[in-house]
C-alpha cells in the first residue's frame, strides 16, 4: 500500500519570498527578505516555488476559475479591445454676423471655441499582450535553453583573404596600373 504523499503548506513567508521575486530581487536575496533562511538558496527556493506550482491548480479551481473561463472572460476580451481618444481643437464661431449700417460693413463677431472630438480606436498594447499570453499558455513559444527544431539558420558568410587566427596577414601586390592593359602595349 502507497503511503499517502505529505502535502506542504504554503506559510506567508512563501507568500513574501515570492512578493520579493516579483519585485526583481535574486532568489538569494528574496529568501532573505522574506526571513527564510537556507545554506542552498537557489534548492530551497525552487522547492518552494514547485510546491506552488503543484498547489496552484487546485486554488484555481477553488476560485472557479478554470482554463476555459479565463480564456472567456479575460483572454478573449484583450482580442476585442478599444480606447477612446480625446482630439481637441478650437474653432471660430460666428456670435454676431456682418451686416451693413448706413453703407458702412461692419465685420461679424467671432469667438474661438473648444471643441473636442472623441474617438473609440483600437488599443494595441492588450491586443499584443493578450496575444502572447495566449501564445505561452498554449505552448507556442519554445522554452528557455530548449532548440527549436523550426528555427532558421541564417546566412553564414566566408570571408576570403582575411588571416586565421595564428597566421600572418597575406602579403598584398601593390600594381602600378589599375588592373587594365595600358593601350597599345600587351
């Protein structure tokens, strides 16, 4: 008979070392921000975030919030999103037109008004990140150190006439013409 595995429990000093990661400090050092102390950070530390990992699904579920229902109600809306923009500018208005009094043209009044036109457009940046998101959740994206077996190789270039490592640099002719026959003469 199995013996039933040991689950860890998540303390706050897990929840605070992991706060530290996310605030860009080393492993090292949010180990000991959060007061956890260990003669092997960087084990100690993947031990606690593989304890989370492991733990993360079933908190997911517990919240109901399952794959499908983040891509519905967080993922897809990124697809579809918008801003609106402000445009001001100004404008004459006419308060008083012209008009002619006793064969004279007296000019209209004007004032100058702001105006401001609003635009719904569309918003790139959650458009993009939304995408990547989706991109990496779905594996799309090679991992870290792992070869693409897709990936194109580019262009490798020889360059004649340049001395390896450890030689010495070729001996160059200097010629007193510029490569052509002189005329008249073979």
């Amino acid at each position: 008979m199995k013996k039933p595995s040991k689950r860890r429990r998540v303390n706050l000093k897990h929840i605070k070392f992991v706060r530290e990661l996310a605030k860009g400090k080393s492993r090292a050092e949010a180990l000991e921000a959060a007061g956890i102390k260990s003669v092997d950070p960087q084990q100690r530390s993947s031990r606690i975030l593989s304890n989370l990992q492991e733990r993360m699904p079933s908190v997911l579920d517990k919240y109901g919030l399952t794959c499908d229902s983040l891509v519905k109600d967080l993922l897809l809306p990124l697809c579809y999103a918008t801003e609106t923009k402000f445009f001001p500018y100004r404008v004459e208005q006419v308060v008083k037109p012209a008009y002619v009094e006793k064969g004279v043209l007296i000019p209209a009044v004007t004032k100058t008004v702001q105006k401001i036109e609003v635009r719904e457009v569309v918003s790139w940046r959650p458009r993009r990140d939304g995408l990547d998101m989706a991109l990496r959740l779905g594996g799309y994206y090679p991992s870290p150190g792992e070869e693409d077996p897709n990936r194109m190789i580019g262009v490798k270039v020889v360059l004649v006439g340049v001395p390896r490592p450890g030689q010495p640099m070729p001996r160059v002719i200097e010629a007193e013409t510029n490569g052509h026959k002189p005329n008249g003469k073979e």
